[in-house]
C-alpha cells in the first residue's frame, strides 16, 4: 500500500483538484435549481439568496483560522476532516425538510468546506516549492473551477429536471468518498515549522462584519434602508471594521496581518479575487432567474444556455498559468478584467425586455467566461507567493476568503437589485466589477508595484512573489527563486 508520507505531486494534485471540485461544483449546480428550490420551497428571492450566501459567510469567515489550525495541527489531518464534514453536509442537504434546514446543512457543508479550499492550496504549495511549477499546478487547480463551470450547469439542469432539486447535492457524495480514499493513501502530512497562535477577538470581529454587512444587503429590499435592524447591522458593521485593523496591528500574531497589504501585488490580488468573484456569484445568479423565471426555460435548457460561459471557463485556466509561470500576472488580468467587464455590458441589451438578442447574449457568456478563466491563476499565486511557505495555509486562505467575501457579496447585491425590480442595474455591478479588476491588474503588475512585494516580510524565509523576483517584469528570462534569508548569506537555493 502506498504510503501518505511519500511525496507523490501528480496524485497530490489530483486529490487537491477533486477538493476544489466538491466546492465549486456545489456552486453552479446550486445555482441552476435556485427556481426549483423556490417552487418547492416557496420562498422568496432574499430566501434563495440565503441558501447561497449562509455557506460563504460560514466559509468566508472560517477560513483563515482552518488554514492556520491546519498550519499548526497538520494539513492532512485538517483535510481529511474537511472531506468527511462536506460529504456528509451534502448529505444532509439533500434531506432538508424546510428551507431553514436548508440553509442550515449548507453551513455544515460550509465548516467542511473551509478545511479544503485553503489547506488543498497549501498541500499543494508545499508538494510544488518551484515557481513554474507551481504556477502550473495552480493552472490546472483554477481549470477545476472551469471543469465546474462547464459540467455544474448541465448536470443541475438534469438532475433538477430529472430527479427533482435534492439530487444536485448526491453528486458530492460520490466524488467526496473517493478524495477521502485517495487522500489518505496519498497526501503527506505537513506542517509549519512555527504555526501561527490562535486570534478569537480577530475572528469574531471577522463574522461580525462579514455576517452584519451581507444580511442588511440582503434584507435591506424588504426593509428599506431606515429601518432599525439594517441601520443597526450597518453600524455594527462599520464598527467591526474600524476595531479590526488597529487591533490586528497590535497583535503578536494576528488572524489577518495588515503589513502584507503594503505591497501591492499582494493586496492587488485580494481586492481582484473579492471583485472577481463579486462578478461570478452575481453573474451566475442573475443569469439562472433570468433564465428560467423571464424567459421560462427549464432546468436543463438554462444549463445548456450557459455552456457559452463554461467552455472558454474551462479551457483558459491552463493557459493562464503557463502565461503566469512564463511572462508574469499582467497578461492574464488584462485579458481577465476585460473579459468581464465585456460580457456584463454586453448582458444588457440582450436582455431587453423590448428587444432581447440570443447573440448578444451568448456573446456575452463568451466573453465573461473568457474573463473569468484567466483570473484565478495569476491571483492565486501572487497572494500564495506573497507569504512563507511555513504559512502556505494562511496565504491560501487569505486568497480564498477573499474570493468567497466576494461571491457573498456580489449575490447580495445582485440579489437586492433584482428584488427592487432594477435588472439592468445586475450588470452594470458586474460591468464595474470587471473594470475593477482590469485597472488592478495595471496598476499592480508593473515595476513600482514589484518593488513593494519587499515590505511584505513578516519573517525569514519568505518565497518572493513571481512577479517581484523570480519572474522579470518585461517577460525576460527567469531566474531563480530565492528566500530573503538566501539573499543575505549569497546562496543559492
């Protein structure tokens, strides 16, 4: 029998693919059924909104302290508790008797959910130290999330039209064994050298603003702004926001550490993962209602129309890390947030009630889809490059939270718009969303924002960003990776 302490990167990289599978995959499929869980259910918009975002807070917020407790009780150990929860979590969701149990066994997936995404990204840092490499791997990890933009939409659509909303959540089953199976024979344990300490007061001022922020978006068409419980969350919002950053200046070791955003590539990618998948999250599910409550398609029909959007989704991430591992991050961002910006402006015509064109729209799923598949790469790695390897579960959860903070709030807002009867107003967010993305990738790609990668060190042996040392700027030859501790005595790695 194989042992699991035996580094074996192919089959690593195929257990961290099917991790991130599980939660992608629960996603778009997800998104398909929305109408039939409404039917079924009978809820309202702001209903289904919950189904979607009470996973990514609970993720969103549980994240950077599952990365760090993997950091420091072992990745393998955290990872395999992970499978077992979201296994076990989808089979839950596929017996929910009401939509408050619904909601309620997507935040067990979720619990699950936080101990995969991160600490998949730091096993597979770990089992892929060389930068081409593991820019490479990462392309192949990000295509993953292409595979479930691909598949996710038409196997929702069979299994809603099929076999009725619950079965969307068997598929994880199935794949969630058989990771856990290949995990145990395969993945090694691993684990920082100096773990980070624990942070409650950070974590609890986290949830605080995550949690208080996305509940008045997506209340706040049903209340109205002056009300009491959305000026109150609000408030309590804005309030946690203030407290978290001097706080976490002044903690020895912090949840979240305010001296990595100094340099730009790393802050960079943080702000581009949030707007990034803002415009995924909003696209998808305004595209489903769209679909299948305006136009009247079934489950499976919606999940066809969409395959425009998954195929360039699926086939652009492994290009993308080639172009991350051999030219830098800027190309892929271009081509990401102009991808984006493209097809949320394009939606809008096409969706006309006067004067719908299927062309626009298809050309409009293209080109998001094209966006969206170059954008995953190059901002993984920067923010992984962009901390310690020994704190490789803490830099892919800072990614990771960022995308799933992101996704909860470009539902929320998403949602709020429609539930107010301003469609167009969908995708002029996800229109600004993609600019966002495009003037980032050129402000923090270049030179001047290169030379800002060396602040981030919060300690010794700290693998430098691709774009900042070991890759050249102009797309030249690269050169060897080296640690800030190498630099100092003048040796090679």
């Amino acid at each position: 029998m194989p042992q699991p302490g035996r580094k074996r990167p192919t089959l690593i990289l195929a257990v961290c693919c099917m991790s991130v599978l599980l939660v992608s995959l629960d996603t778009t499929i997800l998104n398909v059924a929305l109408p039939s869980i409404q039917q079924d259910l009978r809820c309202s918009v702001s209903d289904l909104q919950w189904t979607l975002d009470a996973y990514t807070i609970v993720l969103a917020s549980l994240l950077m302290p599952a990365g760090s407790t993997a950091d420091r009780v072992g990745r393998r150990r955290v990872f395999l508790l992970g499978l077992v929860l979201f296994t076990g979590g989808s089979a839950l969701c596929s017996l929910a008797p009401s939509l408050n149990w619904l909601i309620v066994f997507r935040m067990a997936q979720a619990v699950g959910g936080c101990m995969l995404t991160p600490v998949a990204m730091a096993i597979l840092t770990n089992a892929f130290p060389g930068p081409r490499e593991r820019a490479r791997a990462i392309g192949v990890w990000g295509g993953v999330v292409g595979i479930s933009m691909a598949a996710g939409p038409i196997l929702g659509g069979v299994l809603a039209q099929t076999a009725g909303w619950r079965s969307v959540f068997w598929l994880n089953v199935p794949i969630g064994l058989a990771a856990l199976l290949l995990a145990v024979l395969f993945v090694p344990e691993s684990r920082a050298p100096r773990p980070r300490g624990v942070d409650p007061v950070g974590q609890l001022l986290v949830i605080t603003v995550l949690g208080t922020l996305t509940y008045a978006i997506i209340e706040v068409p049903g209340h109205g702004w002056t009300s009491p419980v959305i000026v109150a969350c609000l408030i309590a919002a804005t309030g946690a926001a203030a407290v978290l950053v001097p706080y976490e200046m002044r903690h020895d070791e912090p949840l979240i550490e305010p001296r990595l955003f100094r340099s730009a590539p790393f802050s960079g990618a943080t702000v581009m993962a949030v707007c990034a998948f803002a415009a995924l999250g909003g696209f998808l599910f305004a595209n489903s209602l769209y679909l299948q409550q305006v136009l009247g398609l079934g489950a499976l029909d919606t999940g066809m129309r969409l395959l425009p959007m998954a195929v360039p989704s699926l086939l652009c991430p492994p290009l993308a890390g080639r172009i991350v591992g051999s030219r830098g991050p800027r190309i892929p961002l271009l081509l990401a947030g102009a991808g984006i910006a493209a097809g949320g402006l394009l939606a809008i015509p096409a969706t006309r009630p006067d004067d719908r064109s299927d062309v626009l729209l298809y050309a409009a799923y293209a080109l998001f889809g094209l966006g969206f598949g170059f954008v995953n790469a190059p901002i993984t790695n920067t923010a992984v490059s962009g901390l310690p390897r020994a704190r490789a579960g803490v830099a892919a959860a800072i990614a990771a939270t960022s995308r799933q903070v992101g996704s909860a709030l470009g539902i929320a807002v998403t949602g709020a718009v429609i539930a107010d009867g301003v469609r167009p107003a969908a995708w002029w967010i996800i229109t600004g969303c993609g600019l966002a993305v495009l003037a980032l990738g050129i402000l923090t790609t270049g030179p001047r924002a290169a030379r800002t990668a060396d602040r981030n060190v919060p300690s010794e042996h700290v693998l430098l960003p691709l774009d900042a040392e070991s890759i050249r700027i102009d797309g030249g030859t690269p050169g060897p990776t080296v640690d800030k501790a190498t630099q100092k005595h003048g040796t090679a790695l």
